[in-house]
C-alpha cells in the first residue's frame, strides 16, 4: 500500500507516517517551500518517508505529487491550523485550509485516479462553533448543525463541503473524520495544551517564572492525536466513504488542564505563575466543544486509550525530558 500525506511536517503527519510505516505502507509526504525549517529535523525522525515538494494552494504541484507517489490513500491534513493565526490572516487561511482541499480533490481527478484514490479530509470540531450546543449532555455528532466562529472554522466547513460534494458528484471514495482536539508531545508550541506543558516543566526546572494565557473557561473535548490517526486509518478502512466524529466525550476547560499540569509537578497553586494577556483573547471564542464518539466506536470499532489525565501527564513528562536537557547545557 502506498500514502501520501499533506501536513506531513504537523503533529498528525509525523503520528501518521509513524502508524503507517508500521502496517508496511510505503510513505509519501508533501512539503513545502524551498528551505522548509522543518525539513531536516523531519528526516532525521522519519527516514523511511519520502518527501515530495508542492504546496496545496499550488495545483500544478499537486498534481505532479499524485502522479508521482501513485497512492492508494491520500491523507489531506495540510491546513493553516491555528484559530488565532487565522483571524489574523484570514485571506490565506481561506485559500490553504478551504481552496486547498478544492486543490486536491481536483488533483485526483484531473490525474484520472478518482476511481483509485481513497482521500481523508481533516475536518474539525471548529465547524460546530459550540454555541449551537443541540446535544447537551451527549455532545455534537455527524447530523450536528454547523456554526463556525472563525476564519478557520469557516475555511473548514468549505473544505467539508467540497469533500461531500465530491463524493456525491463523482462517486469519489472521500471520508471525513470531524476531529476533537487532539494533543500529545508532538503538539506544536502555539497550541494552549503544549504551551501549558512546556511552560510548567520550565518553571519548574528554574528555566522560566511565568506564563502569559488568554481566556482561561473555555471548554474543550481533549484526547491524545496517536489514538485519533488511528481512526482516520481505520475510517479509510472502511467499506464506504462517510463522515465520522473522532472525540473523548468529556470536556474540560483550559484552567482544568492548568490545574492538572501543575499538580503533575507538584505545584498546588497554579495563579502565581499565570497571567492573562489580552494580546491571547479572540475576536470570538468557541465556549463549549464536547463530541460524541458513538458512529465511529459503533462502525470502525475505535476506542482511545490515553484519557485525559494520562494525556497531560506524558506531555509534561516528555517536556520536563526536554527542559532537563536544557538545563544540562547551560
Ligand atoms: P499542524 O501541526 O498545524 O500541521 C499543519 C501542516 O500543514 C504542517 O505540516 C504544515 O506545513 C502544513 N501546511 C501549512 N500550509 C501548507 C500549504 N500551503 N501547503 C502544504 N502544506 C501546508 O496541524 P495538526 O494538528 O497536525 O492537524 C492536522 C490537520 O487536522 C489540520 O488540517 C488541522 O486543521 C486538522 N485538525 C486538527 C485537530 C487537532 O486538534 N490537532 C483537530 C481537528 C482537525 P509546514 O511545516 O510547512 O508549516
Ligand atoms: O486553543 C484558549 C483558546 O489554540 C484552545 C486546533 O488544532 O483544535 C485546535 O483549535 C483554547 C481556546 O486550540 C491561549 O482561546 C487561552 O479557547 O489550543 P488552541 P483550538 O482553538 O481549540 C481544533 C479542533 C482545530 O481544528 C484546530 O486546528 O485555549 N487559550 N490561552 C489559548 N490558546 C492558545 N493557542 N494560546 C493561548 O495562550
């Protein structure tokens, strides 16, 4: 079996590459620019993946990277990602997260392998919003309205459409897994859970004194990114394109997670070492996010297993690892 994977330099794409080489997959990763910062760090942990360069609001690129790596699945993860990056440059989040999913559905068709291409589309719990919270108690599910309350969000929900509609129109195998945050040590600084983590083992290996947080009740429905890969593998498994929500059911808000942090090193009071900075508040906030996991448990039979608390504990323990050897080189 062969993949190709876009975003493969993301949490998801090195979680990915990881479980699909280990199921014997031959592995293809788009990356892009000319001198990806990411590149040769990207090598070193993954050298059974071979890179091709593209770029997806780039279609001429995309195209040649479908002929080139011939894939049985095409896992489209490529995104601008982050919700507060995206209020800030609206215009490219909506042509690399919304037209660059138009890009490569068109790129398997205009290569003629519409009829062999599985494609994932990363669709996201953005799309919900959570003011629409229709299902209190049970949580948003695949037949939830969407209301999205960002930039991202709305970028999102074009790329859902197109992926549905290409599948509808041209009888594309194209699956969608609507994703619940999911974290872990491969999450990226700009995200508030690794923030959190990295900033706690800092301070309490003396290498920092405080962190500087947005708002700190809203609530989201968190779980650990290798438990959701292998869901979106097992959703291309699946006898038939569909939609799936991918979520832990249980929410919790940003303090939760700080609390837990903390107290994982020992530190009972967390509000010494905190402060808000207005600079991290959104021009809209997304309150409330909680899934209900149930079709894909049902139908794919996927199950997590790392909860929350097992979440926050191996993130920080992985970045006290780090803040160790950060220490030893001074
Ligand atoms: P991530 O860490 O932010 O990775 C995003 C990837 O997209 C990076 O590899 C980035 O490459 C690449 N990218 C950005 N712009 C690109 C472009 N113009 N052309 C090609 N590649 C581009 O995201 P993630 O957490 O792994 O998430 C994977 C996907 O799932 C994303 O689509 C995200 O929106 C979606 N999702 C994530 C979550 C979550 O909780 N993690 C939940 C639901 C959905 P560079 O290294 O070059 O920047
Ligand atoms: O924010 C609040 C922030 O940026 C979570 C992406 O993977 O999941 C992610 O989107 C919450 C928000 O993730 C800071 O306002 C407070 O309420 O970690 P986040 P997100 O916005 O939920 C979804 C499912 C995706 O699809 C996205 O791609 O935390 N918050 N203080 C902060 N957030 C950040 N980043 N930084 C702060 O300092």
């Amino acid at each position: 079996m062969r993949a190709l994977i876009t975003g493969i330099t993301g949490q998801d794409g090195g979680h990915l590459a990881e479980l699909l080489h280990s199921k014997g997959y031959q592995v293809f990763g788009l990356i892009r620019g000319q001198n990806n910062a990411r590149r040769q760090q990207f090598e070193t942990e993954f050298p059974y993946v071979e890179l091709i360069e593209g770029d997806v609001t780039d279609p001429s690129s995309l195209v040649q990277a479908v002929e080139q790596a011939q894939p049985d699945e095409l896992y489209n993860l490529a995104a601008i990602s982050h919700v507060g990056y995206s209020f800030k440059n609206p215009s490219l989040t909506a042509d690399v997260t919304g037209k660059g999913v138009l890009n490569v559905l068109e790129a398997v068709r205009m290569a003629h392998m519409g009829d062999r291409i599985k494609v994932y589309q990363a669709s996201t719990s953005e799309m919900f919003g959570g003011l629409d919270y229709n299902r209190p108690g049970r949580g948003y599910n695949e037949q939830s309205l969407f209301h999205p309350r960002s930039p991202y969000g709305a970028a999102k929900l074009y790329g859902h459409w197109m992926a549905r509609n290409y599948r509808e129109s041209y009888g594309m195998y194209v699956t969608c897994g609507i994703l619940f945050n999911h974290e872990g040590e491969r999450r990226g600084a700009e995200f508030v859970t690794r923030k959190i983590t990295k900033a706690v083992a800092h301070i309490k290996a003396g290498l920092q004194d405080h962190l500087e947080l947005g708002d700190l009740w809203p609530k989201r429905d968190w779980g650990y990114a290798g438990d959701y890969v292998r869901g979106m593998w097992q959703m291309m498994q699946h006898p038939e394109p569909d939609d799936f929500v991918l979520a832990s059911g249980e929410t919790r808000s940003v303090q939760q997670f700080l609390e837990s942090a903390f107290e994982h090193v020992g530190i009972d009071d967390w509000r010494p070492f905190v402060r808000q900075n207005p600079a991290l508040l959104r021009p809209a906030q997304v309150d409330i996010l909680l899934g209900d996991p149930a079709k894909a448990e049902d139908q794919l039979g996927w199950s997590r297993e790392i909860d929350f608390t097992g979440l926050v504990q191996r993130m920080v323990d992985h970045d006290l690892k780090l803040a160790a050897v950060a220490v030893a080189a001074r």
